[in-house]
C-alpha cells in the first residue's frame, strides 16, 4: 500500500512535468513552484518569500532528479 506521502510526491511529480517551459536545467525552481502551490493553493508570484515544506520541496526534488 502506498503511503500518503509517497502518493503526494507522486502527484506532485506529475504536475512538475506539465509546468508550461519545464526543463531540468530548472528543475529546482519548479519544484519549489509545485510545493509552494500545494501549501498555498496558488503559484507563487515573482518575488514570493512566503514558506514552503522544505521537506516535501527536497523529496520531490530527489523523485524528480532520479526519474528524468
């Protein structure tokens, strides 16, 4: 069975890769993009400083990293 967390970064996954203009060259900014909408409910603005779960932010990253 997956867990929710494993489900979460999966999902997240996915819609990192739909992102209109992704590349791996910045995979890290549109990770931090994709975790910061999942808290926030929208995608940031140009210089949004508001938090993010750096936790989830670096699972994903790692996911991302290791799949593409």
């Amino acid at each position: 069975m997956v867990d929710q967390r494993e489900f979460l970064i999966k999902l997240l996954s996915k819609k990192v890769k739909k992102y209109p203009r992704f590349s791996k060259e910045d995979i890290e900014k549109f990770c931090w993009m994709a975790v910061h909408e999942h808290k926030h409910g929208v995608l940031p603005s140009e210089y949004d400083i508001r938090e993010i779960d750096e936790d989830l932010y670096l699972e994903l990253l790692q996911e991302l990293k290791s799949n593409i």
